[in-house]
C-alpha cells in the first residue's frame, strides 16, 4: 500500500505536497498519536497517519531520482490508453491539486518527518497490548510495531493477543472482514506465506457474498481470493457493479452517491486481482478530485470534515490508478 502512496506522491507538485504534508502533521497530537475525530490519539487513526509518513519518508530517502524526473512517469501511467475523458480528467486534476506553482517549500522537511515519526514511535512504545481492545485495533498495534520496529518481544505479544481477539470478535465482525483483516496483517508480518495461504483457503470456504453485501467485504473476498491464486472473475465482476456511473464506488448497491473508503479498497483489490481499470479510471478521478480540500481528502459522502483516514483512502486510490 505504502507504494501506492507514493505513487500519489508523486502526481503532486510542490504545493499539492506541501499541503498535505502540513495537514498530516496537524493531525498528530502531542503524545504521539494521531487524532480520531473527537481529537483523541487512536491506533486505529495512527496507523493511517503512519502509513502516510512512512511514505512520505521513503520518498525523501529515495536516492538517484529527482521528484520532477519522477512526475512524468507517474502522469504517463495514468494517460497510458486512457480515454478522452480520463485525458480531461487528469488535466482538471492537475489544475488544481497539482498546478505549477512555485511554494516558499516544495517538500516537507526531512527532519520535520522524521521528528513526526519518532513522536508517532515513542506513542506506539507505550501502548500496552493488554490495555489495547478490539480485534481491529491490535491489528494496527501490531502493523505499527512492525513499519516503526519498535521491538520483537512486543510483536510477538501483540500477535498472541491479536489470534485471542479474532475468535473473541466473531460475534461483531463478520468473518469476510475479520479474515481479510487478520491476513492483510500477517502477511505483513510474517513470512510463512504458504501456510497463511491454508489459512486464507480455510476462511473463504466458510464466507459468502451477494449483492446485498458490502463493497468493502466483497473486495475483502476478492483479494483472498488472489492470495489463494484463485481467479475471482465472479467477485471482479460483482466488485465493478458498485462503481457509480458519476464516478467513485458506493458502499452498498442501493445507494446512488459514491464514498471515498469504497472507491479505494475497490480500486485496491480490483488492481491487486490484475482487473483492467481504464473505463473506471475517468469517473474515479473525478470524483478524488471533487473531494479535496486543503491538503486533504474527505468522505465524499457529502462529510465536510477532513481527517487522516480519508486522507489515507483518497492518496490510496490515487495512488492505485497511477500505478
């Protein structure tokens, strides 16, 4: 994921980074941890945050390559065999996100990252697997520990407690989710890929989608469906019926307006399954461009407020179409 973001990265100009960069950074509190939208430190926010800065840091280490030799290939992946109104799009998109301006600072500081990630890391320290609840925060506990390498001993914990949670949960999430969840984290971590393929084969053979579920479950299914190398035509097709005809994906196919979580993960799983993406390339970019604002991406659920989750899922799916 992380190189999808700087993919994003990569279609800002100086400007358009520089208000993201200052956004991101506004959004880490004083202990560390970045804001939810009551303005408390939560993992589950802080792991967007760090996944952000993670890129944000490797795009300044990147060595041997300058941002404006960089730009033109992240473009020409985006204009390759695109359509008229995808080549409108993109030019729209750069207009105003990423136009040619000059900025007193054209990128964020390294010492002003890597000052945001220690504060991010010494939070990360204190945080105490038994006074971490909920299967989904572990997760991030555990993903946390292993991108700021805050200490084995501790990973190996959280893991243990992270298994416990799965079973505990089973009740409140649904099992497509929780799996989709747990093995994203895994395969993160670990590196006993075969034997979270059985794992993977075990938990989709107990799951089932329709058109009644969820967009994010359905591209869940999706990509363990591709972990087991299975080709998943079904799920490619199901997956593309949630894309709006005004661009984005909906959460649910009831509905008319498109959300910014949705248009990611399905962009994510769709890309991941090797789907050609070039008819829902024009309408999701005008849709990641319609919502942002400032240095950030909102919900596009009509939500005026900015947080580092749709952030996250806007650089995401920008990201995924510049690939």
């Amino acid at each position: 994921m992380i190189a999808f973001l700087r993919n994003a990265l990569n279609l800002l100009d100086g400007q358009g980074r520089e208000e993201v960069s200052q956004f991101l950074v506004s959004q880490q509190n004083p202990d560390g941890g970045f804001k939810d939208r009551g303005g408390r430190s939560d993992l589950y926010y802080s792991l967007f945050g760090g996944m952000m800065l993670r890129a944000w840091s490797m795009e300044q280490r990147a060595e041997g390559v300058e941002t404006e030799d960089r730009r033109p290939k992240a473009e020409a992946a985006l204009s390759e065999h695109s359509t008229e109104r995808s080549r409108r799009s993109h030019e729209a998109f750069e207009g105003s996100i990423y136009e040619d301006r000059r900025p007193e600072t054209e990128a964020v500081l390294p010492e002003l990252v890597d000052g945001t990630i220690q504060k991010l890391k010494q939070f990360i320290i204190r945080q105490s697997t038994a006074n971490v609840t909920g299967f989904i925060e572990k997760c991030c506990l555990v993903l946390l520990q292993k991108e700021l390498k805050t200490g084995r001993n501790s990973q190996i914990k959280a893991l243990i407690s992270l298994g416990r949670s799965f079973w505990k949960e089973r009740h409140s999430i649904n099992l497509s989710y929780r799996s989709f969840v747990l093995f994203l984290t895994l395969d993160a971590v670990l590196p006993f890929r075969r034997i979270l393929k059985i794992g993977a084969q075990r938990m989709l053979a107990q799951t089932t989608i329709d058109g009644n579920s969820p967009c994010s479950e359905v591209a869940a299914r999706l990509f363990l469906q591709k972990m087991m190398n299975q080709d998943g035509l079904t799920e490619q097709e199901l997956l593309k019926s949630f894309a709006c005809e005004t661009g984005g994906f909906k959460a649910f196919a009831h509905l008319n307006n498109a959300d910014m979580l949705s248009t990611a993960v399905a962009l994510f799983a769709l890309n991941y399954a090797g789907s050609d993406l070039r008819l829902l390339k024009p309408g999701c970019l005008d849709f990641i461009q319609q919502n942002y604002a400032e240095g950030a991406f909102l919900s596009g659920d009509g939500d005026p407020t900015a947080d580092v989750e749709y952030t996250f899922y806007g650089l995401l799916a920008l990201g995924v179409l510049a690939d």
